[in-house]
C-alpha cells in the first residue's frame, strides 16, 4: 500500500541549528500516528514541513507516492498549535473562507458550512463574530475548519493543547469518524492518553532525530518484551532468586513487588513455578506492559546518554 | 486551484470585510462633506478680506504741514492739538492714548516726507502688519501725489496710465490648436491629485500593514499558508486593499458631485441675483475710472480691484479649455494604482515582519521619506516648473514618480516620458514585490525577537 505521507532523510536547520536530523517516517491510508517528543524536540518543524509550509533543506517528502507539492495542501486539513481566527468576521464567513480556501466552490462551501454549523448546533451563532462567542464555540470553530473539505490526510500539532475536556473529547470522537471514513491522521502531542487511545503508531523525537518508531502493540512487545511482576504478602529479602530482580517497590497496599526479566533459559513458566513454591503465598503475577509514558520516558532518557550525544 | 483563484478568496475576504466594517461606511460619506467643509473654510478664509469694521480715531500731529486728513481702511483721521516743543506732544500723545480718547496717536516729525525717520505711530494695542502697512502707504502716496504736482502731473492723469487686464495664456496644441489655458487651475489640479495619491498610499498602505501584522499576531496567518503560498495571500491583501481604495475614492467622487450639484442648484438661484448686480456695479466703475473720474473703489490698490479679480476669474475658468481631462484621469489613474502597489508591498512586508506596532518605526523611515521628498519637490519644483528638468528627473524616479507625474500632468507631458516612466515604476513594483514577499514569506512565521535590517536582509537571501 502506498503510504498517503512519506518523509524520506529530512533535513532541516534553522542557522546552526539543525531541527530535524535524517528523519524518515510512513503514514499508510486510514492510520492515525502520534508524534511524540519533548519540548523542542523538532515536531513542528516536522509537521510544518509535512503541511508544506516550509520545505526541507535536504530529504524528501511524497504525498500518495508523488513528491510532495504545495497543490497537495488542498487535500490536507491542517491546525497548527498557534491556533487564531478573525475576530471580526462572522463564523459562518470565516469557515466559508477556510472552506474556499481549500479549494471548494461558493456552492459546495456554503452547503459544508449549513452542515457543520447544524451538527455543532451553531446556527444561532452563524452571524455572530468570533470576538462575541466564547471560547470553547471558538475552538470548535477552529477545528471545524480545516476538516469541511474532508481532506485525505489531517496533520494537527498539539490538537488537546488549550481545548476543554468537551471540546477534546469531541475532537476525538470527530478524529476517529474521520479515520473511519479513510482519512489518516498525523498528530503530535505530549498527553500520553490520547496516544494510547486513538493512535495505530506512534513516533518518538528527541533533539530533531526519531529515537523509536512502530505500531503501538510493536513497540509495547519489542524492546519491553519479557518482562514479569511479581508480587506476595511479604518481604522476600532473604529468599534465594532464580535470577536478580530488575526491580523491587511496596505498593500502597502492602504487596512486595519485583520485576523479572525472563530468558530463553528461564521462562515465564519456570518463574511462576518459582513464585508459587515459596512459603510465602504469591498473590500477583503478570507479564509487565510498559505504558507509552514508561516507553516515552524510558526511550528519551537513553536517548540523553552520552552515548547519544 | 490556480494561483489566481487563491488569490482571488483573499482579495474577496479582504474587500468584503473591509467594506461591510461600520467605520469605512461612515467615513466614505463623512469624509467628503469634512473635505468639503474645509475647502470651504480654507477658500473663505484666503478670499475673505479680513477688515475690522470698528472704525478707530487716529490722532495726526503734522510737523510736515503737507498732509491732508482724509480717512483711509477703518481709521478716521482728525488733526491732534498743536504743542509748541517735541516732549510736550510726546506727553500729550501718551495721556490721549492712555486715556482713550483716541485709539493712537501718529506723530509726524518728519519735515520732508520722502524720508520717513522720525514718525512715530503711539498706540495702546499694536496694530498688525497690514495696517501699519497702509499707515506707511497712506502717507507715502500723500508725498508722492506732492511731488508729482510738482512735475505738474495730476494724480488722476497718472492713474490712467495704468495698465488694465493681464496677460493672456493661449496654448498651442501639436496640431496647432490655440486655447485658453491657466497656469493657476493647472497647478491646482496637479497639487490636489498629488495630494490624493500621497493620501491613499499612506492610508491604504497602513492599512496592509496592519492587516499583515494582525494576521501575523492572531496567529492565524499559519492555518492560511498551508492553503495558500504567502506571495499569493500578500498580493490578495494587496490588490484587496486597493480596490476598497478605488470604491472609497469613487464613492467620495460620486458625494462630493452630489454635494455640488445640489449646493450649486440651491445656492446658485440665491447668488445669480447678487452677482448680476455686482458685475454691473463693476463696469460701471471701470467706466468712470477710464474716462479719469473718480470712483467709489479709487481708493482700493490695484491688487484688490474688482475688475482685475474678475478677469482672473474669468480667465481661470476659461482654462478649463487647455486642460486635458481624459489623459490627467488615466494618468492619475495609472500612478494612483502603480505608487499605491509599489508601496503597499513595502508597507505590508514590514507588518509581516515585526512582532509589535511600535517596532514598526525603524522600518517606516525609508518608506515615508521619498513619499514626503516627492510631496515636498510637488509643492516647489513641479509647480514652478513643471516641465523643468528636477520635475523631469523625479517623475522618472519610481519611488517619486506617481506624485510628480500628477503634478506634470495637467502641463501636459510628453508620451515618451510617461510611458519610460509607467515602465521604470511597473519594472520596479514586480521587483519590490519579489523582494518584499521573500520577507512577507519568512517574517509571517517568525516569532520572538526584535527583526533588525540584517535579518530582513537574511530572510531575502534565504
């Protein structure tokens, strides 16, 4: 399948410093791909770049297979994180604008705006400027606008940032109808959450490089792969351990907790035959699914060691 | 979509929100009966003659013995007290003033009047310029009318000898057509035509200043480059701009006629009347004065007398004949556009490129000089010599050229001159537009710091 998006060893640097390093990633039709990084780490840049705002200094970008070309932004939707509408203008005027802008007719603008108004339930406020509406009516007003002219591919920086819950949960349930439909979606965020919730795949940056990319079922099994806790109502501090624990806490209710790292030579059924022959009785056993927080965290941190550097 | 189409949604935004806003609607008939009214007050105050109708006593102690009293503007002349030594008439002078008995006291000590050192005019309130002015022209024409009755000439004799009426401009087209013509109309046309493009470019290119800077600050301006490429949102704002310019101007055009037409219907009826009886006053006076009688007006200078201001007028208004309208309208309408574009891309890279009004400032100097330079050489060169080669050299200059250019107009101009000139300026704009849109295209995403004239420097080479 052809990748709707495609970012081939992307270079780009503003004055010395370099904000995407050698970046390459895939987006295939109807997946929705979070792109996760610290502040700074270079995800506007990309997202700018993608959204053919700016163009790469060195590398590639293709869209459905051809070299990615300004004409291509028409089958886009994009919101930045920097997010501004006219304050003057009348909201159905200013999503008529949008929808024009991106390339449909007087007609099929006016008609994609009586619907959207009439699904948000804001045609009340169809003449009222942006300035005399509140907020959260705003931000939908934003969103709304750059998915009228259903595009194949919706690029959104930060899109929870600043949105109230309601307003976030709707963009979620809007994100995923679009998905349904074929669109694919490209978002960057730092609400590990959302992630976890709506993304297919995810891509971590740090310091303008991807430091892991993959499905998320992927990444939880590779390099977390293996991975059992243990837990029993006492302190195992004086038992002799099949292997050395990689990690050992006390929950909140009082269970002694530790991580093994199974082998080839020590498997999971070794380790609960272990557990289950000690005198103290185990009462927790389960292989360890890291969160794409522990992953996030995890993966930024060794990417901060001098190695790395 | 095209290019063209892109531009064609911003161009459409920015017309339709500008001409719908409740201020532009206002100001487009406000501002015509404000312009108007101060062309009104400007004309009365210049035409009206600013005299005191209070008539002031003015005493004359004449040493001389060689004047005689007769009253002159508003001053009634009576003959002071005689006083035999000097500080007794000094004294007298100051006790009639002080007590106001007179409104001042002139004291000629003066034996022979062609001389005048030691005449003192002693007043409590300092007269102004021009009535010292025909103080000093009352007794300088009493001396001379002596000294020429010494000669034996009669002042009245002298008084014909003047010559009446004033040159005539006849102008002579290519095809050897003579017409009535005047210098005055010409050059009022051209300043005020001038006057408009340096006001439109000002407005219309604050405006696209603005404009660019809020969409920059609102952020807003990102969500539109992803659709459209910034060359293309800056010339839709541009041209946008520009035809809500050309709809003002033409609504305030279609107003002001309305104000004239049904000024002129009204006032006309009201005014034929006073302006039949003053014409006929008028020869009836230069009747009198040919045949060497006294007049009513004899004592007016000739610069205020009726007969000459009347020629003028007429002869004003029979240049309309010389003027060529159509081709002052296309030229007016060419530079009007073509200054306003070559600006307007300047004014709108500067608004993309500073993060807060107040740093505007360092950028708007290089704009505003050459506009003020070329409204400053409008008002001195161009109108003295129209077709002088400073005028010649500054409506080539791009940056000059669409206020001198409508300065020349009316005078008429030579084709080849305009069309270098209309061909210098539209070679100037693409570059200028090139040039700014590189800094349009960086600036309206940057955020941060303070742009210096290095960066925008940078940005153009990037």
């Amino acid at each position: 399948m052809t990748p709707i998006i495609s970012a081939r060893e992307v270079n780009k640097s503003f004055g010395q410093q370099a904000v995407s390093k050698n970046i390459s990633l895939d987006l295939l039709p109807g997946e929705i791909y979070g792109l996760l990084g610290p502040n700074g780490a270079g995800k506007t840049t990309l997202i700018r770049m993608l959204a053919t705002i700016t163009q790469p200094d060195s590398g590639e970008i293709f869209f459905n297979g051809n070299p990615l070309h300004p004409d291509h932004s028409q089958r886009m939707g994009y919101m930045p994180e920097e997010r501004g509408l006219y304050k003057k203008m009348s909201v159905a005027d200013q999503l008529l604008f949008f929808a024009q802008l991106r390339g449909l007719n007087q007609a099929e603008a006016k008609a994609k705006v009586k619907y959207w108004l009439e699904r948000l339930e804001m045609m009340d406020w169809a003449k009222k400027k942006i300035e005399e509406i509140s907020k959260g009516m705003a931000q939908k007003v934003q969103f709304v606008s750059c998915i009228m002219h259903k595009p194949e591919l919706l690029i959104l920086d930060e899109p929870f940032s600043g949105f109230d819950p309601v307003n976030a949960d709707l963009i979620k349930e809007l994100i995923l109808e679009l998905q349904q439909e074929g669109c694919s979606i490209l978002f960057s965020t730092h609400r590990m959450d959302n992630v976890e919730e709506l993304c297919s795949k995810i891509g971590i940056i740090h310091r303008g490089e991807k430091v892991m990319d993959g499905s998320i079922s992927e990444i939880k099994r590779g390099n977390f792969s293996g991975k059992y806790d243990v837990g029993f109502h006492e302190s195992m501090e004086n038992t002799a351990y099949p292997v050395i624990p990689i990690k050992s806490w006390i929950t909140n209710d009082g269970r002694y907790m530790m991580r093994f790292q199974t082998s080839e030579n020590f498997g999971p059924q070794q380790l609960m035959q272990w557990a289950t022959t000690q005198s103290t009785p185990m009462v927790y056993f389960s292989e360890y699914i890291p969160s794409i927080h522990d992953i996030f965290v995890a993966t930024v941190d060794q990417s901060n060691t001098p190695t790395h550097e | 979509m095209s290019n063209f189409s892109n531009i064609w949604v911003i161009f459409k935004r920015e017309y339709m929100t500008r001409i719908t806003n409740k201020t532009f609607i206002i100001m487009t008939f406000l501002a015509p009966v404000l312009i108007a009214g101060f062309y009104a007050l400007a004309i009365y105050i210049a035409v009206a003659d600013e005299t005191e109708s209070e008539i002031h006593t003015v005493l004359v102690s004449d040493q001389s013995k060689q004047l005689k009293l007769s009253d002159f503007s508003n001053y009634k002349l009576l003959p002071a007290p005689d006083y035999d030594y000097p500080q007794q008439r000094i004294d007298s002078a100051k006790a009639y003033v002080n007590r106001g008995i007179c409104y001042a006291w002139l004291q000629i000590d003066d034996k022979d009047l062609t001389v005048l050192d030691s005449t003192t005019l002693y007043s409590e309130q300092a007269p102004s310029l021009t009535q010292m002015e025909s103080i000093n022209q009352w007794i300088s024409n009493q001396s001379k009318e002596k000294q020429l009755l010494k000669f034996g000439i009669r002042p009245t004799t002298l008084d014909s000898l003047d010559v009446s009426g004033s040159v005539r401009l006849m102008e002579i087209s290519e095809q050897g057509v003579a017409s009535n013509s005047s210098s005055g109309l010409k050059s009022g046309i051209g300043f005020i035509l001038a006057f408009l493009i340096y006001m439109f470019i000002f407005m219309y290119g604050a405006a696209v200043m603005r404009g660019a800077f809020e969409e920059k600050t609102n952020r807003i301006v990102e969500v539109i480059v992803s659709s459209v490429k910034p060359f293309q949102l800056m010339m839709g704002k541009i041209l946008g701009i520009a035809a809500v310019g050309l709809t003002q101007v033409a609504a305030w055009v279609l107003v002001l006629i309305a104000i004239v037409f049904i000024g002129g219907t009204v006032v006309g009826k009201q005014k034929m009347s006073e302006f039949k009886q003053q014409s006929s006053a008028i020869s009836m006076d230069s009747t009198f004065a040919s045949a060497g009688l006294p007049t009513a007006n004899n004592e007016m200078s000739a610069n205020s007398n009726p007969v000459a201001k009347m020629s003028a007028l007429s002869d004003f208004l029979s240049g309309t004949e010389s003027i060529p309208a159509g081709e002052i309208l296309i030229i007016f309408v060419l530079y009007f556009i073509g200054g306003y574009l070559l600006y307007a891309s300047m004014f709108a890279a500067i608004g993309a490129a500073v993060n807060q009004e107040t740093e505007t400032q360092q950028f708007m100097l290089p704009i505003t000089m050459p506009l003020v330079l070329s409204f400053v050489i409008a008002q001195s060169v161009a109108l003295k010599a129209p077709n002088g080669s400073t005028a010649e050299l500054f409506s080539m200059i791009p940056f000059t050229s669409p206020i001198i250019m409508v300065v020349r107009a009316p005078f008429g101009v030579p084709i080849s001159q305009l069309l270098l000139s209309l061909g210098i300026l539209i070679l100037t704009f693409v570059f200028m537009v090139w040039l700014t849109s590189k800094i349009y295209r960086i600036g309206i995403l940057s955020y941060g710091k303070k742009p210096s004239w290095g960066d925008l420097w940078k940005w153009i080479r990037q």
